[in-house]
C-alpha cells in the first residue's frame, strides 16, 4: 500500500446524501477480485446511459473534474452492502480522498484498509469544501494527513480528527499485511523458540 502523506489535487462535489456502495460499483463489476481496472465502473449507473455513452450532467464526466483525486461528498457516504470493491475503484479512478459529515461503517474502515482517507467534517465545514469544489478544475485542495488539516484554495483551513493507530497506518502504507510483516522478525523468533521446545510438533 502506497504511503499518504498529502495530497493535491481537484475536489469533485457530489451533492448526494446516502450514496450506497452499489452505487459506488455496480454489482456487475464484482466479479473480479483484482484492485485494477475497477475505475471504468466507477459510479458506472450515472457516469453512463443505457446505451454506453457518457452521461455529461454527471460530475466526473465534466472536464474540469475527470482527474479529480479528492470527492467532497453527501452525508452517509459507503452506506449500504459490504464490498471491498469500493475503495478499489476510488483509488482505481485516482480518487484518493473522501470527505463528508459521515459514512458507513464498513465502507470507511475498508478504505483505510486499501490506501483510501475518508474524512469527517462538520455539516458547516462540509458546505466550505462544497464552495470551493464547485470552482473547478481552477481550485485544488490539499489535504495534509500529518496535521489533519485541509487546505483550500483562498487560504482557508478545516481542521479533521482522525484514529491515531490508522494516521499511522496510512503515513506509513500499511495495510493489514504490512502490520503483520512489521512483526516478522518477533515471529520467527516464537517459531523458531517454539520449535526448538516442540520439536515433535
């Protein structure tokens, strides 16, 4: 998993409150269990018409934010089922941040899982990030995950709280694997120990 330290970039608004995960990656898309390529399927029931075509009223079809790496998003964002596809697919898009007044359980803790920082602000906050991503392609937002801080294009500052274990996690790019490997020299020493006492086990 890739460190996350700060991140710059375009901040796409999408005004929508209880975007589920279905939504997120339409169940069609859950077929593989590879992190890439899942990007295309993105919001695929509103980036897309029925008949394939773009859908250009949906707000990462718009040119200013086709590169977007940060989405500004309603209350009760990754509600709904548990897929793990989610997070892929942000991360897959480029989308690497998500911030909100609140998400599903399971969605937000399989996002610090895969590299993805989801961030709660206040509802007023929420409306300030709002502003500023409504600008475009013009006005980036850097988020800086060391002092918790989002920084928008006028100078102004949100403040965000965050579990210190997964701060850690995330500045250090470790998944659940990576906090496992971290301990391999502890391991091999109990194996070895343990062996060495059992060695008919």
């Amino acid at each position: 998993m890739d460190k996350f330290t700060t991140l710059e970039g375009v901040a796409a608004p999408l005004k929508m409150i209880n975007v589920d995960t279905d939504m997120v990656i339409p169940k069609q898309y859950l077929k593989t269990i590879k992190r890439t390529g899942l990007g295309k399927g993105l919001f695929a029931e509103k980036r897309y018409r029925d008949d394939g075509s773009e859908n250009p009223d949906f707000v990462l079809n718009k040119p200013a934010y086709r590169k977007s790496k940060i989405l500004v998003a309603g209350d009760n964002f990754g509600c709904g089922s548990s897929r793990e596809h989610a997070p892929w697919a942000l991360m897959d898009f480029g989308i690497k941040c998500v911030i909100s007044t609140s998400f599903g359980d399971i969605f937000y803790n399989n996002c610090f899982k895969n590299g993805v920082l989801p961030i709660k602000v206040s509802p007023e906050d929420l409306e300030k990030l709002f502003d500023d991503a409504e600008r475009g392609a013009n006005a980036t937002l850097t988020v800086d995950l060391e002092k918790q801080e989002i920084r928008g294009p006028d100078g102004g500052m949100v403040k965000f709280d965050i579990d210190p274990h997964r701060k850690k996690c995330l500045l250090e790019g470790l998944d659940d694997i990576g906090l496992t490997m971290v301990m391999e020299d502890k391991i091999d020493n109990f194996e070895q120990k343990t062996k060495a006492a059992r060695p008919w086990a």
